[in-house]
C-alpha cells in the first residue's frame, strides 16, 4: 500500500455574502510518500501486435487493486487561518470622514 502523507492549509474569510467563516484558499503540500513496493498482481495489456505488462494500479479500478498498488492519502496537519471580513467598507468603521 502506498501511503501520501499530506499537510492541508485553508485561508477562510467573511464576506456580505456568506457571514459564516468559509475557505477562500486552499493549499495542500505532500510532505511524506512511502512506496508500497512492486505490483504483486501486473496487467498483461495487448495493443495491435504490441504486449505489455502493468501494474494492476495503471488499469484496474480501486476496489480490483492489489495492496501493494492501492494508495491511502493521510492528512498529517490541517490548519486554519481567518483572514477576517472582506466586503465594502463603511466609513464610520474606518475613521475617514465621509
């Protein structure tokens, strides 16, 4: 089996459109791939007069994948910064005489 360990960040904000904080911004950075090794099921494939064999992984669905060739994404971090409210500015809140 092979593991992608991945760290995601999200960037939310506030807006007149939706005042709930929601994701503007995300970012996913793969920090760690641990290979599972070779393909213990490979895929004899014929093209014309041309055969190949492949990986199990390469042709077959996830559910008809061998362990070794089947592949687990793991969220190691997820972080959340608020960038605040976004939206039209009024000006008795930013201290400007209109």
């Amino acid at each position: 089996m092979t593991f992608i360990h991945v760290d995601i960040h999200h960037d939310t904000h506030t807006c007149p459109a939706n005042a709930d904080p929601h994701p503007v911004d995300t970012r996913r950075t793969i920090v760690a791939i641990v290979d599972g090794g070779p393909c213990r099921n490979p895929i004899t494939v014929h093209s014309g007069n041309v055969t190949a064999v492949i990986d199990c992984g390469r042709h077959e669905p996830a559910d008809r994948q061998c362990p070794t060739c089947t592949t687990t994404i793991i969220e190691r971090t997820i972080t959340v910064r608020h960038l605040g409210h976004h939206g039209p500015q009024h000006p008795y809140n930013t201290g400007i005489a209109a």
